[in-house]
C-alpha cells in the first residue's frame, strides 16, 4: 500500500467512524463475534504468556482487553493508521501502548516476539492487492522474533470478487505458497468459516 492507497484507506475508515461510532461496524467487521471467530483461531495455536506483541490494525484495541483477561505478563502494542481509533483505544485501555502509524509504509525498528494482523489485509487495492499484501507480510515478518499470524478474507478455491467491493478475498494456497518463500515453518488454518483463513508463521532457527 503506498502513501496514496494509505490515504483512500484512512479516509474510508474515518467515515466509517463518523457513521458509527465505537462499533465493529467501522472496522468493517459485521459485529463483535466476527473478530472473536478470527481471535479463537489465532488462541489455538499461539500462547501469549510473557510475550511483547504487535497488533497491526488494531482498532479500537479489541484483542488488547482479550490478552489483558486471558494470558499473564502480555506487553502489548497496538498500531493503526486511522488517529480515531487509537484515541478510542488509550481510553478503552489505558495499560497497553498504542501508537499511530502508517506500519506497512514506515514500521517501528523493533522487534516483537509475536507480530498479528486480524482483519488488516483485506482491502480492495485494484491490481494491487496481491503485491500490497506480499509487502505487508514480509514487513511484518521481518520483524518478529517467535511468530507471525495473520488471517485473510478468501479460501481455495478463491471466492468470487467484485470489484467495486472495498474488500478483496484472496487465494488462501497463492499466499500460503508466497509465506512458504519466507519460511518452510507455516500453518495454514481454513476450517473455521468458509470464506476466512489464518497463516502463521515461524523463523526457522539456525542450527549451532
């Protein structure tokens, strides 16, 4: 997504926010449980305990109070491009970090035991999306030290798109088959709804 894309992107989202307020709605969800759907895939297979972690698109820091309840010694950070949703995010949870950025154009230097993205690669970029979301991944990859896990909109074989919706679904063996180009250590799970998936991924560690 380069700087112009990130601004169509911002601007979508803040007429959302005016429309809806503090509401799934705004973040393009369809309500809360479809988060929490995307949030229970991801519990199966990461532990949090004594983990830092990178929410990239948090939102109004939903997966924040989920870690903050669930799992012990969490030091979470939550990004955004949209200024609305950070701010409702420090209020909602004043414990964690929350900053906003633009991260795929200009992430942090640091690194963070697990790196997520729920709900953030979905856009419709035109014919961009699939070199948007390439870059993306590999960003955020790049900067994770245990885990990277991400889900997308999209399955196999790839749903039907329209190309005027603001949301694009992908080919869940196309992007499984680009993360294995980063990592030979990836799970792919597409058994929780019929139309979403969610990736993980694992640096491969150096033998001594």
């Amino acid at each position: 997504m380069d700087k112009s894309q990130a601004e169509v992107t911002l601007k979508h989202y803040q007429k959302k926010f005016q429309k809806y307020g503090v509401d799934a709605r705004s973040l393009s969800w369809a309500g809360k449980g479809a988060a929490h759907q995307r949030f229970r895939a991801i519990w199966k297979e990461i532990d949090f305990n004594n983990k830092s972690v990178l929410d990239v698109g948090c939102g109004f820091g939903e997966m924040a109070r989920f870690l903050h309840k669930r799992y012990d010694n969490v030091k979470y950070t939550g990004v955004d491009i949209v200024p609305e949703f950070i701010q409702e995010a420090k209020k909602a949870h004043p414990y964690f970090d929350f900053e906003c950025i633009d991260y795929f154009n200009n992430p942090m230097p640091e690194k963070f035991d697990v790196v997520m993205a729920s709900g953030t690669l979905n856009s419709n970029l035109g014919g961009k999306n699939s070199a948007f979301r390439e870059k993306a991944v590999k960003v955020m990859f790049d900067h994770t030290k245990k885990a990277l896990v991400f889900n997308m909109l999209g399955g196999h074989p790839q749903p039907e798109n329209d190309p005027k919706s603001n949301v694009w679904y992908a080919d869940s063996l196309e992007v499984l088959e680009y993360c294995m180009s980063l990592t030979r250590r990836v799970v792919l799970r597409a058994n929780y709804h019929p139309k979403d998936f969610t990736v993980f991924m694992y640096p491969v560690k150096r033998l001594p």
